[in-house]
C-alpha cells in the first residue's frame, strides 16, 4: 500500500525554512544571502501579497539560477524532514522561492491554500516549477490537490516534470484517475516516468488498459515505443493486454522493450499474468533484466 496524506505540521514550518535556508548560505555570496535573509524575514512579519510576489520576482535576479545540486547529507536531511522530499533538481532560486512560500504562513490554511492556488493562476513558467516542486512542504496540501492536477495536464514538460518527478506528492494525494493520467502523459510529452516516486506501488488495472491501447494505437501508426511503457501495462494486464504483450514477446518489439517486460515481470511476477511468465522465462536474458536501472530505459526519443 502507497503512503498517504503526509505533509509537514505547522509547527514544522519554521524547521523546513531553516534546513532550505542552510542549503542557500552555503551556495550564496554574502551580499545575496544579506538579500534573501532581508526578504526572508520582512515576509515573517508582513506577509503581504505584494511584498512575497516581489520577492519571488527577484530570486534569480538576485540569487541566480544555478541548480541546487544538494549532497548525500543534503538529501538525507530533506528526507528526515518531509519522508520523500527531493530536492535533486531544484535549483538556488526555486529553493528560495519555496522559503518565500513558506514563510508566507501564518497558521490560517484555508487563506494560504487560496494564496497559493492565486499564485499558480498568475505565475509565469518558472516561478510555476519551484511552487509545484514546493507542495510536498506546503500546509493545507489536500486543498492545493485541483493544481497539482492541472501541472500534470500541462503541455509544458518542464511543468509536468516539476509535479512528476521526484516529488511524494501525487504518489501520496492523487485518487487512482490522476495518478493513471498523469503517468501515460509521461508518453505524450516524450517524458520518463522512472523519476516518478511509487510507480511499482501503484499499478492497477485501468492504468494498464491505457497503456497497451497506447502500444496498439503506435504499433498501427508504426510509431516509436518507449521501453518503459510496458512497465505499467504489463503488471495487472487484462486478457487482451496479455495477449498484446505475448505478440510483443514473440518479437513485435525491439530488445529495449523486451528487456523492460522481463525486468518487471522478473522484478514482480505476482502482478503479472501466468503465460507472460512462462514466455519471459522461456528466453535467455543477457544481461539479466533486473540488474538494469530504470533509468537506463529512458527512451532515445526523450532527447
């Protein structure tokens, strides 16, 4: 079973701008840290609108926008303060435009959900990748689920991928219909779904549908395959979904794709239908399928 609706606690708001904050002291010039500290703390005493939108407008004019690159210990830490929080592809002025975020909160969650929700309705891309990548630390995080919606129906990748990818949030908020929705838009958008946290906790059965009548639709318009389609469409097959993944195993697919059947096959054989089994075992693997990442099956086509 997947986690579900954790989020940080009032009270640990101060601690999440403190850990964010060291993260920046350690990557900004003094002069830039004397800027954001000011910001920071004009924010904790007036929290006005205007003054946060300003100072969500300067972040990278004044903090740049050089990416965050956090350290073991880094991560570490993000993890112990909010289970699942990863800040591997933040950069400075999107971890400062979080803090800005966060500060903002002043213990009424229905006034800061609304806030929120108005700066996503206003904001231009950028500002849109740290808020998003910001909702795993955000109070009030169920009132901000019809926005996290709309990220992953973006026609942006940037902005699906902010929501998508390395963050606990649509694994932990997302009923069934958004979760599926959101990992075959991965295809669409020519995005991977191997950054996606839970989707070896998630498969299910209509998730599946939908992704072998995607591979029937591009093997009729003899489009390109991602290999990790049939990561989702071969656990919880129906019987025409295994069929479809039978005629894939017989040879209508290329090698990539074939490996990324065995691997999750091999890798959770108990979601996966008996003759899909046999067939994968029938075949000599080299190398082994469960010794390869993910990631090593992210498509040429994501280039």
């Amino acid at each position: 079973m997947y986690p579900k609706h954790q989020h940080l606690s009032p009270e640990a708001i101060g601690s999440a701008i403190s850990l964010l904050r060291s993260w920046l002291q350690h990557r900004l010039t003094a002069d830039a840290l004397t800027w954001f500290d000011t910001e920071l703390h004009s924010l904790q005493k007036q929290p006005e609108q205007g003054r946060w939108f300003k100072a969500l407008g300067l972040a990278p004019r004044k903090l740049g926008k050089a990416d965050l690159k956090p350290s073991a210990e880094e991560l570490q830490a993000a993890n112990e303060l909010r289970p699942g929080l990863d800040p591997s592809d933040w950069s400075i002025d999107q971890t400062a435009r979080i803090v800005f975020t966060l500060a903002v909160y002043q213990a009424d969650d229905a006034s800061f959900a609304h806030q929120v929700s108005l700066l996503v309705d206003t904001s231009e891309i950028n500002e849109l990748l740290a808020i998003f990548r910001g909702f795993a630390l955000f109070p009030q995080p169920q009132a901000l689920e019809p926005k996290a919606r709309e990220a992953i129906r973006s026609t942006m990748r940037p902005v699906y991928e902010a929501m998508a990818h390395r963050n606990p949030y649509p694994l932990e908020f997302f009923d069934e219909a958004a979760w599926n929705q959101m990992i075959v838009k991965a295809f669409f958008l020519d995005s991977s779904i191997w950054q996606i946290q839970g989707v070896d906790q998630r498969y299910n059965t209509d998730l599946s549908t939908m992704l072998i009548k995607l591979v029937q639709e591009r093997w009729a318009a003899d489009r390109f395959i991602a290999p990790e389609i049939w990561r989702g469409a071969v656990p919880c097959a129906t019987r025409e979904g295994v069929a479809v993944v039978l005629q894939a195993l017989a040879g209508k697919a290329r090698e990539p794709e074939l490996q990324a059947i065995a691997k999750v096959c091999l890798s959770h054989p108990h979601l996966c239908d008996p003759e899909v089994r046999a067939a994968v075992n029938a075949k000599t693997w080299q190398p082994d399928p469960t010794r390869i990442p993910w990631s090593d099956f992210e498509s040429a086509s994501y280039e």
